[in-house]
C-alpha cells in the first residue's frame, strides 16, 4: 500500500486508473512476484465498473489480462506443459505428455479455444480494449516459456463458493430430495459445501479443490471470467438494482520455466518453476439495513459482508499499529475467510493496491467518511518485500540463438533450392531434403533377363548418393561455420556479459546507495511527522493559553469596572451616611431635650403631690384637735392653693420605657437599606458598637458577632410599619461566614382620632387616671404611645403601650 497514492476525479478514464494503479502489478506478475488489488467502497459507488468496465471502456480486470497476454504471447508453452499438482504447486511436462494430455481432455470436455476473431466474442466482453489503449511489459525473460492459468470464486456468507464449477449450486435456494420435498420442514436455509482454506508447502494460502483453467488468451480468459461473473450472488436493493452481496476473487496465477541449455525445450525440473499470481477482488459495499430496506436473508447477507469488511479493517489497523509503534499484536486473519485468504499478502508476500470508490451523495455522507478514514490509514501500511527467483545457470540468450540456427538453416536450404520452412524443426527440414532428390526409376521386373531395369536403378541409387555426400558435405561445412559463428557469438556475449556483471555490480552499489538514502528520507520523513504532530499541539496549546488569558483579561476588566462602580458607590454611601447623621444628630438633641423638661415637669409633679399629701395630713391633724365641727356659715372658704387638688394614693406610675434587645453587648452590623425612610418617632432602635452598612459584605461581617435588618414595609392601614430581623453570624467551613434568623421585633406607628375642640387644662384630670380627649392633644401624650412586639414574650401585634400623661399645674 502506497503512501501516496493519486486522488482521482469523475472525469478520470479506465486506462489512466489503469495506468497508475494496476500496470506496476502486472509487471510485478511477470516479474515473478505477487500482487492483490481491491476495490472497497459503500454499496453503489462503483466498484464492480471500476473491475470489469463495459464495452469500449474496460476496467482494470481485462486491461491486465490485455498486458499479460501482450507481454508473453511469444513464449507461451503449450497447452498441458504446465500442471497443477493440486496443492497450489506447479509440475512440467514432456511434449509427448502434453500431446497425451490434450487428446485426453479434448475427448472428455470441450476446452475453450481461443477466438480467431473479435465477431465470435460475447457481445457483452467485445470491444472492451482499443487497439491504441493496449499496454506491453517490458524485460521480458525471452529465455522463459509461460503459461496463464486462471480460477474464480467467491466469499458468500463467510462460505467460499468456485463460480467455475458446472454442478455449482445456489446457495440461496434450499435443497431438495428425492421425493421433490425440502430436506427440512422450516424456512431455514442449508448452505451448500464450502471451498476449504488450506496451506501449501511454502506456507501459503489457497482453496482447496478449486478449479484452475489455463487459458491461451485474454479473450478466452475473460470469457471465463465472464461465464463465472454470470453464477455470482447479486441482489435487487433499495440502494443498488445489482447490489453485490459476495466478495468475488479472480485469480490469475503465472507459470514460468527456464528453457534448457539448447534453447528449444522447457527444462525438466520443478524447483526451477517460478509461480507468481495476480488477485483481483471486487468486495461488496459496506450498507446499512436501514437505509437498503432489507429484510429476511438480504439482512443476514449484509451482516456478514459488513463483519467481514470490519474485520479487514481491524486487521489494517493492526498492521499500521506494529509498523509504525514497533509492537507485535496479533493480526485476527482467522475471524473472516478473506483476511484469511490473503493472510500471506499481508505478511509482506506480495504488494497490496486498494482502489477505494466514492459516491458523492449526500445520503451516503457518513459511511464515505469511514470509507475515506480506512482508506487514509492504509496509505500508512507498507507490505511488500522483495521475492528471490531461482538461478538455473545456463547461459542468456538460448531462446536467440537457437532461433538464428534455425533462420540460417533456412537461408541456406532455400539457396539450394530446398524447401523453407521456418515454424519446422530440424527433422522435418531433413525429410524436406530427402523428397528435393531425383525420383527413383520403375523397378518393375517383368522379364528375368531384363538388363535395362537394374543398371538405371543402379545408377539412380548412386546418383542420389553422390548428391547426398555432396549435401552432407555441405551440411557439414555450414555445422563448422555455423560453430564458429556461435562461438564467435558466445565470445561476445561472454565480454558483453562480462561487461554486463561490471555494470550490475555498478548498479548494485548504485541500489545500496539508494536504498540507503531511501531508508535516511523515510526516517526524516517519520521526523518530520512527528514533529509536525507535536508543532500542531503545540499550537493547539498556544491557542488554548491565549483564550485563556483573553478570557482572564475579559474578567479582570470586567472586575475592575465592578470595583470602580463599588467605590463610587461607597463614597455616595458615605456622603449619604454623613448626612443621616447629622440630621439623626439635630433630631436626638431636641429629643434629649425634650425628655428633659418632660422629666423636669415630672419631678415638680411629684413634689407638688407630696406637698398637697402633707397639707392634707396637717389639716387632719389640725382638725382632729377641734372637738366641733364648725356650722357651714362659719366655714370659711379655704384659700386656693396654687398646686391642684393632691391624687389618690393609687395612682399609677408612669413606667420607663424598655429599650429593644439590639443594644446587647455584643458588636452588630446594623444593615440599613439606603430606600428606609426615618418615622421620626421616639421609639427608635439604638444599637451601640454597631457597623452600619448599605448592603452586607464579609468584611463586616467577619468583625461582628451579630446581624439586624431593617425592613420597612406598608401596613393594612396606609402607615409604614418597620421589622427589625436579627440574627447571629457563624463562621463556616470554607473560612467565610453565614447568618442565621433568630429574631424579628416590629415598630408600628399609629394616630388615634381627636375631637375639633380641645378640652382646657383647668379642668383637671380624673382621679383614676384615665385620660379625655383633651388628653391627647398634647405632643408629649402623643409621643408617648408606640407599638412594640418581642419574639418569645405574650404580647403580639395591635397591643398599645401608653405612657402616662405629665399633670399640668392649676
């Protein structure tokens, strides 16, 4: 297999294909050595056009047989010199064998002879080869006799089948007995007895059994190409109307025997045959059963053809995989009958071409992608390895000479005016000479007396025998010149063959040289792939680094863009912070104040409330001393006192008001939403040790222990209700922190209604304590209810807690 093997087009013809493809094959044939030629591709692609071709275009099957046949067409032997042995070997026979041998098998099969012309021709194989288009061998051994034997079969269902045998039978069909019934019941199908693989003395493969034709002509050997392309198994498909459905294998098998030391007949000796062969193998295309809508035995069928085509190319890639890695993996040869067969080729026994056909349609896209794939990977794989042929040691050139001997021969008998007869041997000249003497006179004796009868006679006899010493004579002085020319003819061959061993021997070190330069290219080449192979990852690295790192830029632009944005938004944070202060400022001082002269108004209160208990006691006392109790005319109207009149003793305490569980111990972040709105109420979270944050980071977090977040929402009632959502930080795992909920305090506001008018101080409060309308008019009784809820405690939502009002002095 080729590395670089052509790339051809739709426009190519069968004689270029042929030209690049198959004729180095051929010569490899005559040559002695072997070759194996296939043609793999999807199922209507073109592979059984490409082997056999049509009338005026013939494919690369007949177009070898045309190059053979030109090429030894002159030195053919006879028919039957050359027999098979039946073990894939080659016997030589004598002429009077052969002759034998002929009469024999022409009295008992009809042998097919060669065509005088091309009108007795099947139409069908007529005119596939122009005249113009034929191709000839060159170096052709001319001290060689040939002969052509060829033979046919195929693999169907893994079971080789020979398409040359008469009684072959169809293995699609079931057999039959007897009495006209199937051997068996049910619809499974007997094969009929397959061809056996076996193993010659030389450790090659051939199918046992299989019948070999020899055949003296291109035409007549592709008439029994064709009387087996007839039997072979073709089918109707959804993809192909002639879709092959076994792998067919012509071979074509060259004998070759050295002539003995005289030049005139073929050396008797078996070891000196040299036996070379050609296959030609049209695989049948890989399918898929979904797209052929086979069914029944055409899904069998296509099974084993595409096992086998997956064996072939396991055994492919095994053999790449050990010459290009150095590994010893066993190749499968076993697992299909045409790895099998061709076992030897593989090995290095001959040369491998692979002719790989491809349909452009788009339907058959991903099977030709494989196709294509396998046929890459076999451009990798190098088989073939050098074949030695035996030496006979005689002396180049014997077919030649005895062919001049035989032309001066002639040239002289027709000088004496013998008879010329060129295609005659030695003999037949000879009895030519002896019917160019005088007749003899009648030798009749009618009369015992007759003296006329005997004297002729007599002298005829030795007339015709001076002419034949004459002749021989003659005959001996052309042996003796025809010697020295021979000899004048082997002293110059022997200087030209001289000469030519100097120009081998030349040549020989010319072809080490070469073959040394060859071996230094393939290992530069196999260096240079390598490093071709590792500047391509290298740059498929390169280019994963520099996404990469456009990536990391992308994301660092991108962070930097985020940080710029975070630092503005912080100094606008900070601008906004500092101006929630000072206002929170400005609003607590006029708080603290007014909570001062709340409690300074308190104080008094409750000085005056002493002062009015003690003049109550006093005037007691004063009275329990009076032993009568003065008329109501002589009451005299106490003064009016500038304190109101003194309360009750259960008068309620105003109590304190209980500040929010946010102004624990520990540190806080106080996480304050930008949006809140301040309600400007009294009741107001104050968290002391506290960050305050717009929105929460670890940084903060990681410095406090607890969290709260301020949440503002609308209520059922319009007013705007705040929920303070505490929690405690906890350190997690992965060293950052996280919240958890633990509490959540609401603060609601809410107006009660005021009547229009309000009601004056100087009247007073009830003693009890309850509160009017008026009550309520003032800011500082207003101020002083709020809404408050704790998780854990009884009270919930909607429970009012109010202060007590200051009492205002008369």
């Amino acid at each position: 297999m080729c590395p670089n093997n052509p790339v051809f087009g739709v426009s190519v013809s069968q004689m270029e294909l042929f030209e690049h493809v198959a004729k180095v094959l051929v010569d490899d044939l005559i040559r002695g050595k072997n070759g194996l030629l296939f043609t793999y591709g999807v199922t209507g692609s073109g592979k059984t056009f490409t082997m056999t071709g049509s009338p005026g275009q013939g494919g690369l099957l007949p177009r070898s047989l045309d190059m053979i046949f030109n090429s030894i067409g002159a030195y053919q032997a006879k028919r039957y010199v050359f027999k098979t042995d039946e073990k894939n070997g080659m016997e030589v026979q004598s002429e009077v064998d052969a002759l034998l041998e002929r009469q024999r098998q022409e009295n008992n099969m009809c042998i097919p002879k060669a065509t005088p012309s091309r009108q007795r021709l099947d139409p069908e194989i007529a005119d596939m080869i122009k005249p113009e288009e034929a191709y000839k061998a060159d170096g052709i051994d001319e001290d060689s006799c040939y002969s052509i034997f060829v033979s046919y079969i195929e693999i169907y269902n893994n079971y080789i089948y020979d398409l040359l045998e008469e009684t072959q039978e169809d293995a699609i069909k079931p057999k039959w007995n007897g009495g006209g019934t199937p051997v068996r019941q049910n619809t499974e199908f007997i094969p009929p007895q397959s061809k056996i693989l076996r193993e010659d003395q030389n450790h090659n493969m051939y199918v046992a059994g299989c019948m070999e034709v020899e055949v003296k002509s291109a035409e007549e050997a592709f008439q029994v190409f064709w009387r087996g392309q007839k039997k072979r198994k073709v089918a109707n498909t959804r993809l192909n109307r002639e879709s092959s459905r076994s792998h067919s294998v012509f071979i074509i098998k060259l004998a070759q025997a050295p002539l003995d030391a005289d030049g005139d007949n073929i050396l008797q000796d078996k070891n000196q045959i040299t036996v070379s062969q050609l296959c030609l193998v049209d695989l049948a295309g890989s399918e898929r059963t979904g797209r052929t809508g086979a069914e029944g035995t055409r899904i069998r069928e296509a099974g084993n053809i595409n096992q086998s085509l997956l064996n072939l190319r396991t055994c492919i890639e095994i053999l790449r995989e050990n010459q290009m890695c150095g590994t010893n993996k066993m190749v499968p040869y076993r697992d299909s009958k045409i790895t099998h067969l061709f076992k030897n080729y593989f090995d290095g026994e001959g040369k491998v071409r692979m002719v790989v056909c491809v349909n452009p349609k788009a339907d058959d896209y991903e099977e030709t992608l494989l196709v294509m794939r396998f046929a890459e990977m076999t451009q990798e794989v190098e088989v073939a390895r050098p074949v030695d042929r035996p030496i006979c040691g005689f002396t180049p050139g014997r077919r030649h000479r005895n062919q001049a001997f035989k032309e001066e021969l002639s040239r002289k008998l027709e000088e004496r005016g013998g008879p010329v007869d060129k295609g005659n041997n030695v003999s037949s000249v000879i009895n030519h000479l002896v019917y160019t003497l005088p007749p003899l006179p009648s030798s009749e004796l009618s009369d015992p007396h007759d003296d006329v009868t005997l004297p002729r006679l007599i002298e005829a006899l030795q007339n015709r025998h001076r002419i034949r010493q004459m002749m021989t004579e003659e005959y001996n002085k052309a042996a003796h010149m025809m010697k020295s020319m021979l000899q004048d003819l082997d002293n110059n061959f022997i200087s030209k063959d001289n000469f030519i061993h100097e120009q081998n021997a030349k040549l020989a070190e010319k072809d080490k040289i070469i073959q040394n330069n060859k071996a230094e290219i393939e290992r530069l080449e196999k260096k240079n792939r390598m490093q071709e192979h590792k500047i391509d990852i290298l740059q498929k690295t390169t280019k994963i680094y520099e996404d990469d790192k456009r990536s990391l830029q992308q994301e660092l632009e991108t962070r930097e863009q985020r940080l710029q944005r975070e630092l503005s938004e912080k100094r606008r944070m900070e601008q906004r912070m500092h101006g929630v202060v000072s206002d929170t400022q400005f609003k607590w001082e006029k708080e603290c104040k007014r909570r001062v002269n709340a409690m300074q108004l308190e104080m008094q209160n409750k000085l005056w409330v002493k002062d009015e208990k003690l003049k109550q006691l006093k005037a007691i006392v004063t009275e329990s001393k009076t032993p009568e109790r003065p008329s109501r005319e002589e009451r005299i109207p106490a003064k009016r006192s500038a304190s109101p009149s003194p309360l009750p003793t259960t008068t309620p305490v105003r109590p304190l008001h209980r500040r929010s569980r946010s102004a624990g111990g520990e540190k806080w972040v106080d996480h304050k939403p930008s949006s809140s709105l301040d309600l400007g109420t009294v009741l107001q979270p104050v968290i002391p040790n506290a960050i305050q944050v717009s929105a929460p980071n670890e940084k903060a977090l990681s410095k406090c222990d607890r969290y709260v977040l301020t949440h503002q929402e609308v209520a059922s009632d319009g007013e705007i209700q705040t929920k303070l959502i505490k929690g405690e930080v906890i350190k997690t795992r992965g060293g950052g922190q996280a919240v958890q909920f633990t509490d959540i305090e609401t603060l609601k506001q809410e107006l009660t209604t005021v009547p229009n008018r309000k009601r004056k101080s100087s009247e007073g409060a009830p003693a009890n304590g309850d509160r009017s309308d008026g009550a309520w008019t003032d800011v500082e009784t207003r101020c002083s209810v709020a809404m408050e809820m704790r998780a854990g405690s009884n009270m919930g939502p909607g429970y009012e807690h109010h202060g007590i009002t200051k009492r205002r002095k008369p």
